[in-house]
C-alpha cells in the first residue's frame, strides 16, 4: 500500500513541473535547432554550393558528329563528353 502510494506522488511530481517540463524544453530545444540548421543550409550553403543566380548558355549540338560538337562546346569554354 505504502508502495502504490509513493508511485503516485512521484508521478503526480512529473507531471506537475518535474521530468515532463524539462522533457518539453528538450524537445522545444531540439524543434528550434532543427529550423536553424535549415535556414543556415537553405540561406548561406546551398546558394553558395550551387551557385545560385548563375546561368549558362549551352548551344545545341544535337545532330552533330562528336568532333564538331567538341569544337562549338570548346569555342564556349564547355567540355564535352561521349557517353555510352
């Protein structure tokens, strides 16, 4: 009896502002570092390692042989490559 009694005062103390709290603030913690990390990936790295903004313009080699292409994609400072 005095057993059935001790669990339900701590687990009345857990709810009332004990573990429950600071397991809420962990999660909260956790959700807000989340959100961070995405902002500084979409914001500042992935522009940066995509070169976001930047555009090239690539002429149309279709129907050419290889060497012809090569020679338009090279006079672009484009490199060519055969494919399988």
């Amino acid at each position: 009896m005095m057993l059935l009694f001790a669990v339900q005062q701590a687990r009345a103390a857990r709810t009332r502002g004990g573990r429950v709290h600071i397991r809420w603030k962990r999660w909260l913690a956790v959700f807000v570092a989340l959100i961070l990390f995405y902002l500084l990936m979409d914001r500042i790295v992935m522009p940066a390692y995509t070169r976001h903004g930047q555009a090239i313009d690539v002429p149309d080699v279709t129907n050419m042989t290889f060497e012809t292409a090569r020679s338009v994609l090279e006079e672009h400072k484009l490199k060519a490559v055969k494919g399988g």
